[in-house]
C-alpha cells in the first residue's frame, strides 16, 4: 500500500493533536499518484509529470473518541475499507 493510504496511524503529537488521519485514493500509489513517477523524481531530483494513480481504491482513515473535558483522545479505532466494503454501505 503506498504512502497516504494506510495513514490511519494511532500515534498522537504532543498536545493532542494529528495531523494526518487518513487517505481516499489507490491503494499502489504514493499519495495518490504513479508510484514509478514519484519514484524517479525522489531518487534523480529530475522534474516528472505526475499521473493520478488507478485501480483500487481504498478509504482509510481513524474514529477518535475525545474526552469533551480535556480535549484528549480516549480512543482510536482504524478503518480501512476496500471498494466493495463502501459500495455495500
């Protein structure tokens, strides 16, 4: 799965806060674009056109339970679901 999609991570930055808690895109991506495209333009530094991936999409993100008093995560459910998963909602 590439970079984005499973960023329905449980760590949680001082204070409380997160920044990044999901992602809805193809799953052989790198956040949502060509792999191979991200790939080349990381490892040469050369300038490449990104493509917006296909194929699989994935819905991942986290349910946070927050205490009203304190403003603290009480708890933090992940949630990953494939194509067939949302359309049978």
């Amino acid at each position: 799965m590439g970079t984005g999609s499973p960023a329905a991570g449980r760590a949680w930055a001082r204070g409380g806060g997160r920044e990044d808690l999901g992602l809805i895109g193809p799953c052989d991506s790198i956040i949502g674009v060509e792999k191979d495209a991200v790939l080349h333009r990381f490892l040469t530094g050369m300038p490449s056109r990104f493509e917006t991936a296909k194929g699989d999409p994935r819905f991942a993100a986290v349910v946070v339970d927050v205490d009203e008093q304190t403003g603290r995560a009480r708890s933090i459910d992940r949630m990953l679901l494939a194509e067939k998963d949302v359309l049978a909602l």
